[in-house]
C-alpha cells in the first residue's frame, strides 16, 4: 500500500506543504504526462521507502521543497524508512512498473502543515544541498546510474567545473553501422557566471547524500542541430600502411579464365 503527497509551494512561511492525494486507485493513475509539473512523495509501508518524484517539466525550486518534505516525512514516521529518488528509473525499468502498479491506500504518514514547521527547520532547507568538488570517477558513476529522460539527449555533463561533451565513435566500418559514445573534455568553466543561452536547454542536477554530483545538460531529440562528435571512420596507420606485393593485389582483380 502507497500513501502519495503532493509537494505544494505557498505564498507565506513555510513557503512549502504536502497535501495527502487520495484519487486514483494505483499510483499509474497519478504519476502521469497530466502531472508532469508536479512533485510527488510516495510513502510505500510495504518496502518503508519514501520515494520522490519529480515531474518532467516541475519547476526546480519545487524539487527542493520536495526533498526538504521527503526528509520531514521520514522524521514523522521513523527512521526505518529511507528515501529514494524514483527518477532514477527509466519508465520500462521493472523497478519503475513495481511502483507503479502499487495500490494507493491509507497509512500512518500524515500532511505535514504550517504548524510542523520551526524556524530552524525551515532555515535547514537551505543547506541541503553542499556543492563541492567531488571524485570524477565516483561521480560519473552516481550519474550515470540515472537513466536518460525518455524523448531527451545529453550534450553537455558539467562536473567539479569541468565540461564534458558525448563524442559518438564508430566502431564498425564494413559490417553494420554501430558506434560506441564516451565522454570527451573541453574545457574549464571560467570564474565567475556562466549563461547557457545558445540552446532551449534543459537542466538536471544530480545529488547523491545532498552533494552535487554534476549538472547535465540535455536538448530534445527534435533538436537536430550537431553535437561534438567524430563523423567518419577512424582508421589506425599501422593498418595500412605495411608493405605488401603488388602483384598479388593486381591478380585480385583479374578474372579467372
């Protein structure tokens, strides 16, 4: 059984609030292309996860609220539940149906109010998150277990400063056409503030234990215009440029008689 809340922003202190969905019989019927500007907080008694979700097109300062909400709720009803971002999934990944085949029912979590709130509970909200530079290859690795948002392309994968860019490379020449994408360095953010203005961008930040792993940088995949990648086939010197004898590459194109 699933017990879901809406994460809500309001014009006054606390500035934020839940509110205790109880249409829909499943959780499919909510977490949907209609909603896909809200956040969401789902309560599972089964598995005692707290799953956020944020809406494909929700607004960035609502995914934080959402976060700072995940943990209240957590407080409200025990430490043996522990939160997960449900974002993590592709929608075909077995884990994602899991949850979204589970019936939406009554439990013990309850809305949380203006008068749940203090004012140093609310002052925490500002220091969820801690930006600092982590380990490349650790971050990489937290990042790339989220899965690509469905109709979206990666172009630019910001880390500790650094900007990386997907470069296609094919890896077959004469049979089928394949390629393989690794991530290609480019260069340093300068000091100082950076506008990404030169394309409708859409922006994912990913956080793993209230640290920034690397923000990434992702287009539409109607958006043809190119990205950083190598177009024609590689092919090595030292596999062309041995001797050989001539004759036997004429002979190659004689017919038998």
């Amino acid at each position: 059984m699933v017990q879901i809340f809406e994460a809500l922003e309001v014009r006054e202190d606390p500035f934020f609030l839940t509110v205790e969905v109880e249409e829909g019989e499943k959780v499919a019927d909510v977490l949907n292309n209609m909603n896909s500007h809200k956040v969401y907080l789902l309560v599972d008694h089964d598995t005692k996860r707290i799953w956020t979700y944020n809406g494909q097109n929700s607004p960035l300062k609502l995914q934080f609220y959402g976060g700072t909400l995940a943990g209240m709720l957590r407080k409200q009803i025990g430490i043996f539940y522990r939160v997960f971002p449900l974002n993590k999934y592709a929608m075909e990944d077995p884990e994602y149906q899991e949850v979204m085949d589970k019936p939406i029912g009554p439990g013990k979590a309850k809305t949380i109010e203006k008068k749940d709130f203090s004012k140093s509970a609310t002052q925490s909200a500002l220091r969820d998150i801690i930006i600092h530079n982590p380990r490349l290859s650790k971050a990489l690795e937290n990042i790339n277990s989220f899965s690509i948002p469905e109709d979206f392309r990666r172009i630019f994968l910001i880390v500790a400063g650094t900007i990386y860019s997907g470069e296609e490379t094919p890896k077959s020449v004469l049979s089928e056409e394949e390629s393989s994408e690794s991530l290609v360095k480019m260069g340093r953010l300068n000091n100082g503030f950076t506008f990404f203005d030169d394309r409708n961008y859409s922006t994912r930040v990913v956080v793993k234990n209230r640290s920034i792993q690397g923000i990434e940088l992702f287009v539409h995949d109607y958006d043809k215009m190119p990205v950083v990648q190598i177009k024609s086939p590689i092919i090595h010197e030292e596999k062309i440029s041995k001797k050989g004898d001539m004759d036997k590459l004429i002979d190659a194109f004689q017919f038998p008689k």
